[in-house]
C-alpha cells in the first residue's frame, strides 16, 4: 500500500472515530444516569468523569489528524474503550436487576437505557476501524 493511499484511509478512519466518540459521550450520560439510581449520595460530576473514560479516549486519539501510535497500539487502544463501555453497561443492567431500581424524579430507567444503548452503536464504526487497522497491520508486516 503506497504512503498516500495509507494516509487517506487513516484520515478516513480518524473522521469517524471522532463522530462514533461522540455517541459514546451520548452513553457514557446513560451510564452515569444508571449509576445515578444505584449510588444516589455519590457525586455526580466524579462518577460521570469515571464513565466518560471510553470517550475521553476515543476523542482524544481522534482528535489528532493522525494516530499518535502504531497501528496496533491504536487499535488495542480502541478494543479497551470498547470493553470498559461494555463491562460498565452489564454492570449497570446487573445491578439494575439485582437491586430492582425504582426510578426517582422525573425520568423513568427506560431513558438511561435508551442512552447508553444509542451510545453503544458506535461500536460498529469502533469494530470497523479496529478491522482496517488490523488489516493496515497485516500488509505492513508483509
């Protein structure tokens, strides 16, 4: 693959990481929501900072027009955000379960869900770009 073709793709992938990052802060508001119910006494803005790592990273790595790593790193980097996003949602729903939730205020429980599931479709651009850069990593070692 020449250089050229390379950067495109990476500018590509970068462009759309940054738009799925943003649905992920779109979850990461349904998590904190979740979390919200089981820990009501716990601060919000912290316990918001601690669920908002996933895109903190993702809008990190994808602001840079290129990737401040190799294509591996790049793409384990993105594989964590990922689990950290889907260990802490199976967490809430457990818990969810678990502790039967009766929802205070204004807002039932459907809305955090409806969140953090919206925020969870951009896995599919996340699994899309970890595909290419595996790929990328492929042609590069060959």
């Amino acid at each position: 693959m020449s250089e050229l073709s390379r950067l495109g793709v990476i500018s590509i992938m970068m462009s759309r990481i940054n738009i799925a990052s943003w649905g992920m802060l779109l979850g990461a508001l349904g998590q904190s929501l979740f979390f919200g119910y089981v820990f009501p006494s716990f601060p919000s803005k912290i316990l918001f900072a601690l669920l908002a790592i996933p895109w903190l990273t993702t809008f990190t790595i994808s602001f840079c027009q290129r990737p401040p790593c190799g294509p591996r790193p790049f793409r384990l980097i993105l594989i964590f955000a990922m689990c950290w996003f889907s260990a802490v949602t199976a967490l809430a729903e457990t818990l969810c379960f678990i502790l039967h939730l009766i929802p205070h205020g204004h807002f039932p429980l459907t809305l955090p869900r409806v969140l953090t599931y919206l925020g969870a479709l951009s896995f599919v651009i996340l699994a899309k770009t970890c595909v290419a850069l595996r790929r990328l990593e492929a042609t590069e070692n060959s």
